[in-house]
C-alpha cells in the first residue's frame, strides 16, 4: 500500500501505537506533535489522509482542519478526540471533516474508516495535497454532552451533517430520550441559529384547534375568533419548528402539512390567500410510522416527504454505559436547579441505577436523580433516596444466593456482555464472574450479547 497518513497528538505514546499499528499494515506514516509541525510536514510529504487529535497545545485539531478545508481541500482529514463534547463533533462534521473517532480508537473502527476514506478519494480521483499556510480558524464554543455509546457519537456527527441544510428531519425514539433536545442541537448548529425554535406537541392540542395553532386564524373565522392570530408556522420565521409526535395528528391535517412541506406555503384559518414560510420542520415520534402507513393511520406522501433524513435515539436501557457519566451530569444540572450543593451516588445506589429498566429513559432517570438529590440529607445519594422500588433498593447485588444466576443474567444483559461492567455491577472480581458464568452455563448469552452490540471482554 503507498498510502500515506500524518498522525498528529502532542501524547508521544498515541503517535507511537497508532504508527506501529499502520505500518504493520502498510501504511506509510508521518507524525507530528502539534498542528504548527503538520502543517510544515504536509507542504513537504503531501499525505493523503490527516489523522489528528482535536485537544492540543497551540493549534487545535478543529484549527488544523479549519485551515486544511480553505488551503488544501483535497485532504481527507479525521479527527479524534477523548472527550464528548456535540459542538466539536458537530463542527467538524460542518466543517467538513471525514469522519470523528472516540478515544480509545478500536482498531477494527479505524481500519473501516481508513478503507470508507480510501474508497471515497478513488471515486472521487482527487489530486494529492499542496502547501499549506498558517492561520488558525476559530475554536468554535463547547457544550458538554453526555455520551460515549457509538450511536450516540454516531448521532453527533449527524447533527452537524445536516444542520447546514434546510432538510427536514424526521427524530425517532421512545418517549424521554431527548429527540425535543436534538432537535433543538440541530437547530442552534444550523445557520439560522438566531432565528425561533418553535416546539408544538402534537398531542397536547385537540385536532379542532391544531390548524389554528400552527397556520393560525383570521378574525370571524369561527366562534371565538375574536382577532387575527399568527400561527407557530408564522412565528418560526427562517427558523426552525418542531413538531413533536407527528404520529398521533389526525389525517386531515396531514393533508394540509404536506401542501406547506411541497408548496411552502399554508392558509391561515379563515384566510383567502396563503402565506409562505421559510421554516424548517423538524419532526418527532415514538410511533411506528411504518405501521401507521400501513394501516392508513398516516399518509405515505407525508412520512417520504418528512423523513428525508431520520435519526434514531437508542432507549437508555440499551446504552448502559453511559449511565455513570450521565447520572453525574445530571446531578450538577439537579443542583443548580435545587440550588443546593452536588451530590455524589454512593455504589450501591449506582448498582441500583444500572439494574433499572428504565421506562421513561433520560427523563426518568433526571427526575430520579432529582427527587434523590432533594431527598438525601447529606452529601451521598443512597439507593432509599432514590425511590426505584424496595426490592432493588435493599437487595444488595454482591450478595449472589440461590438466585445468584438471575443476578448474573441481569447483570450480563445490562452491560452488553461486557464481563468487566458485569462483575462492577455484582460487586465481585471478574475472575469470580469467570466461574459464575461457566457455572450457569452463560457462555452462550454472553457471545450473543457481545456480537450483538459489539462489546469488548
């Protein structure tokens, strides 16, 4: 392979394994320890590919990109980082990076990536690089979000493929998984940020008063209107507004947001001539739209024109890892609300928070945490503060009884089949959980969970 890639972390050891990593598999590699030094290597060994850490002294790797995209638009440029944070992945998505990696990088991942890129620069049968001058862009803002589930990241990076457009997007996920709160992301990293973000539940207006709340009424159009009304369609403006269970609208209406989707343009109530609207529809829903086709509940015309991009928000139950990290910022977030000191969860209270089932997802989990934080006298959250039932709050999981092979199950499902997580969760050593596993004859579920959420031993 005559490929060549320029590795740049100002951490010697990650310059170090990932070149002896590529070089073993043929790569030819260049590294640098800080965005200055990439820039003087790339004028001289014009690489292919830059594979850059985004956290460094001096240039950032959002800097380094920022330059690379204006300078030298035909390298393809990765960027990697061990920190979560929505506004670095989406921007540089936007800025058009090609793809975001989350420290520590799985060879497996990187090799795919490596090979999409490589794909991607024979399609498109671009020239190798030129030089490059200094001048940093800037480092956009960052707000935490919690987050290390690769759908998650995955999601991140959507956000900011598409916040540049006016597509409409259609957010799938169960009720409490935040698709209000993704839709707001998208809509702060788009372009017309500082226009309104217009949020309507659906389900929260009968059907009689839903055309009148989004295309708003003239006066005398019926009993009550005593005046004209603008509508939320009119009030969004170029911005952006979000209809939430677009599932559950009646059909009629349908009719008549599908004309403001094709035509751009919707009749208030009462109104001879229709107005046009800039806004951007943003779409969410805990239904089986497909379903609902089928079953005439809702139109096909409408769910292709909605769902011209779709993201999908995995139920907290199935990102489980990433309950720890976000317990604790929802705890900082619960204290600034209560106005009262942090609170930290005790291990026996976590070990409760990672056996729930969690019906209501991140919104459960916020109210938990909440009403814990007020409930607890002192410092710690222990598991009877946080009111999630008797039996799992006083039934310690290190202790394994005669239904120690329900608590093995349980604990295995909960982390994917991570062994690791799964004896964190037990409270017991992992060489322990070894002969427990092989005791209840458990080798078979913990291969079916791994392969099938890809989880390390």
């Amino acid at each position: 392979m005559s490929d060549t890639i320029l590795i740049v972390d100002d951490d010697p050891r990650i310059r170090e394994s990932l070149s002896e990593v590529l070089e073993s598999e043929g790569w030819g590699v260049h590294v640098a320890d800080s965005g200055e030094a990439a820039l003087a290597i790339i004028a001289e060994a014009r690489p292919e590919i830059v594979l850059s850490d985004v956290r460094m002294p001096g240039m950032s790797g959002l800097d380094l990109l920022g330059v690379l995209r204006s300078r030298a638009p035909e390298l393809d440029v990765l960027l990697m980082t061990a920190y979560e944070d929505l506004p670095t992945i989406v921007e540089a998505m936007k800025e058009g990076a090609a793809d975001f990696l989350v420290k520590p990088l799985r060879l497996q991942q990187l090799r795919r990536v490596l090979q999409r890129v490589l794909e991607d620069r024979q399609a498109r049968g671009r020239a190798s690089g030129g030089p490059v001058d200094v001048e940093p862009a800037a480092t956009p803002a960052g707000v935490t979000v919690v987050g290390r589930d690769p759908r998650m990241i995955e999601i991140y990076k959507m956000v900011g493929r598409v916040a540049g457009s006016r597509t409409n997007v259609v957010i799938r996920g169960e009720s409490g998984t935040g698709k209000e709160l993704l839709a707001r992301w998208v809509h702060d990293a788009s372009p017309w940020h500082s226009e309104p973000f217009v949020a309507v539940n659906c389900t929260a207006l009968p059907a009689t008063l839903l055309e009148s709340e989004l295309f708003g009424h003239r006066k005398g159009s019926f009993t009550g209107a005593t005046s004209d009304r603008k509508g939320r369609f009119e009030l969004a403006g170029r911005g952006t507004i979000f209809l939430d269970e677009i599932g559950d609208t009646p059909l009629e209406f349908q009719a008549k947001l599908l004309r403001v989707l094709q035509e751009h343009e919707f009749y208030p109530v009462g109104a001879e001539r229709p107005q046009t609207t800039q806004a951007r529809v943003i779409a969410a829903t805990h239904r089986d739209l497909e379903a609902l086709v089928r079953s005439g509940e809702f139109r096909e015309d409408l769910y292709y024109r909605l769902r011209v991009v779709e993201i999908r928000i995995p139920p907290l139950r199935e990102r489980m890892e990433d309950l720890p990290s976000l317990a604790e910022h929802l705890l900082q977030k619960a204290a600034q609300s209560t106005e009262r000191p942090a609170r930290v969860l005790s291990a026996e209270a976590l070990r409760v928070l990672m056996t729930h089932e969690w019906p209501g997802n991140v919104r459960e989990l916020e109210n938990c945490l909440t009403r814990g934080a007020i409930l607890a006298g002192g410092e710690v959250i222990r598991p009877e503060h946080l009111d999630l039932g008797r039996e799992e709050a006083a039934a310690p999981l290190d202790t394994l009884d005669s239904a120690e092979g329900v608590h093995v199950t349980r604990a295995l499902e909960t982390s994917g089949g991570n062994k690791k997580m799964a004896a964190e969760l037990l409270g017991i050593s992992r060489p322990r959980l070894d002969r427990l596993v092989e005791k209840h004859d458990l080798d078979e579920l913990v291969a079916r969970l791994r392969a099938r959420k890809g989880t390390d031993a």
